[in-house]
C-alpha cells in the first residue's frame, strides 16, 4: 500500500511555497510592496528565474491599489485572466469584466482587421478611465490598447501587460515600457506571461499577504 | 504619432508561433502526435526549455483522445483550468467539470483533512470512469487522485497531471509517474505546470493542428 507523504493544508503550503521563493529569488530590485506582487507571480508560474523579467513602472502597486479600493473595474483580455481573480480578495467586489466572447466581438473584428481579443476592448468605452485593465493573453490586445491611448482613448489606472508567447508578445511590452502615455504598468519581458501570472498580479494587488 | 508594427490574423499568428517552437524546441523525444501536444504547451507557456520537463507516458495521446472522441467528460481541478478548453475544439461536445466551488467541497474537505481541491474529486465519483481527468494546479488534487486509484476508485481513461509550484508539485508528478495505477498519462516534472499549459494539452488532445 502506497502512502503519500505531503502538506493537506491549504495555507500552510502557501506560506511555506512563499517562503522558499523568498529563500530563492533575487527580489533586491524591487520595493516591498513589488517584492508581495512578484512573490506571488513567481508563485503561479513556478519559476523563480522569472522574476528577473519583471518591470514595476513607477507608481504601479500604489495606482492600481488605490483604483481597486475606490471600487474601479478590472478589464481582461482572456477569460482565463478573468476566472482567476479571486473574488473573495477583491476589495470593494470589484467588477471583472472580460468581453471577449460578446457576441459583437466578431464583427468588431473584421471591421477593424484585428483579432478578436483586440476588438474586445472596443467594448470596454468610458469605463476604461480609471480602471486596471490587464492583459494576459493576446500580444494584439496590448498593441490595439497602446493604439486607443495614443488615440486619446479614457485612460486606466494601471496597466497589467503580460501576454505570453513567441509573435509579438516581447515587442508589445517593449512598447508598453517605452511608452505607456502615462499610465502606471506593469510587465513581464519577453515571452514569458500568461493568464496565470496575470491574475496572480491581480490577486496580490487586490489584498497584501496571503 | 507612434506606428505599431505587429501581426493582427489570429490564424497567422498561431502558424507562426508553432513553426518558432518547431524550429528553436528539441522534439526529438517525442512521437509525432506527442510533439503537437508538447508545441501547444509551449506556447501556452512561451518557455521552450520546458519541453524538456514533459512526460507522455505509453498510450497517453492515443487514450485520451479516443476517451474524448467516445464523449468522456474532462473533469478539472481548478476553474481556469476548465475556463482554458476551447469548447469548439471538442470531439463530442464533452462536458468540461470543475466541482471545486460546489457547495459541499469545504465540508468535504475538512471531513477529510484535505484542501478544497483534493475534497473536489470526491465529486466526481463514477463518472471518472473513462474520464479524462486534468489537474493543473493543486498537488493535493493529484495526491488525492492517486490515494483514491490506490482504493479502488474507478479508472479514468488518461490523467494529465501538471500541478505548478513549489510545494509537493514535483513530489506528486514524480508519484503519478511512478505509479499511475494503469492509467496512461502525462505529466511536466519539476515546478512547471499549471492552468494554462494543462488547458492546452487538453486543447491538442481535442483536435490535431491549428
């Protein structure tokens, strides 16, 4: 009979993984406040090395907490983004709003000859001033909502920009850095990212600590 | 005024991320059917390294791909993981289920002594028989899978395990590997895994190519 040696309690598997990517990651770079946010995407992704990826515009942490405690919504590229916030840490039961799969989004699509996760934010109007907006998925929602600002579209709060992948991913965040037409952000460089890393930014933002 | 230079076809821009992970990804462990599963994970993680981390036991894509073709359900453990599948990549309009927020898992769990996400499967009862069952994110939820197989629970047809994480995710990949109680399966060793890469195996299992 085979017995299976391992930790069944949910928050002291968190607090020891957090530990060991404190023992482990080079988090010198960072003030205290990104140092909680990395922890937690290193966490979701499983890669310490990651960290070194990692780039907090000025201001970030502090824009998008503020935007969240004042009741902002969160706008996500991907569904998966979307379902990985943890509503329970939300604090003031922020909406999390991701109109990918609208049925209007085809249409914006071919009209505007980009993808659908582009056209999605088409949707988003107004309420884009002062929300987070966060993409983890579509290198192509970046680039249209770099293309909207610079078009003099509602500002966000803060910027989570972490697509993943290998066409345009790298280069959309590059362009983010370069210049988020004053917005706060957040990114990962080069391909790495992803929905999981998102949300687990998104996660730490909304409520410090475990 | 900033001109953004990027790729705006959905289509080409999958063809050309899976012929940089061809061209740039070592493959050569892998049967042809297992590289188109090993290349979409990559892309969901945008890491060619961690190709090297990827187990496909015998039979795993020939049985789980006949398990979806016959109508098996996919039963996940974590919602990301389910919210990942592209329903229209689906053989047979499979159920895609995820019983973690069902009402009755927290009693469950503290009944067993276990997390929310190992109590889920107990949820699942017969119908994993047959089943194609996906663990992306918790340990426990795999440890538990496999003290259940030890049992006597009933089979499921293939097991992708690829928990992420720093705390029993490679000790629960290592023990499926070691012992999967006859189910074929796949597996990421190490701390890799996660929401997105084991929705996008089951993606590849769902339909070959684009």
């Amino acid at each position: 009979m085979t017995a299976y040696d391992y930790i069944r309690d949910g928050n002291a598997i968190y607090e020891r993984s957090f530990a060991i990517i404190r023992a482990e990651a080079d988090l010198s770079r960072f003030s205290p406040p990104e140092a909680d946010v990395a922890i937690r995407m290193i966490h979701a992704c499983g890669d310490i090395e990651a960290a070194r990826q990692f780039v907090f515009g000025t201001g970030f942490v502090d824009a998008a907490r503020a935007a969240l405690a004042a009741g902002a919504p969160i706008f996500c590229d991907a569904e998966m983004v979307a379902r990985g916030v943890t509503r329970a840490r939300l604090p003031a039961e922020n909406e999390v709003i991701c109109t990918l799969r609208d049925p209007r989004t085809a249409e914006i699509a071919a009209s505007i000859g980009n993808t659908r996760s582009a056209a999605a934010l088409d949707l988003w109007g107004e309420r884009m001033a002062g929300a987070v907006v966060a993409v983890g998925n579509a290198p192509t929602a970046l680039f249209y909502l770099l293309e909207k600002l610079r078009d003099g579209a509602p500002k966000p709060a803060a910027i989570i920009g972490m697509p993943v992948g290998f066409v345009g991913a790298a280069e959309s965040k590059d362009a983010l850095a370069e210049n988020s037409y004053g917005v706060p952000f957040a990114i990962v460089r080069g391909r790495l990212g992803g929905s999981a890393m998102t949300a687990a930014c998104l996660n730490a933002l909304a409520r410090p600590g475990l």
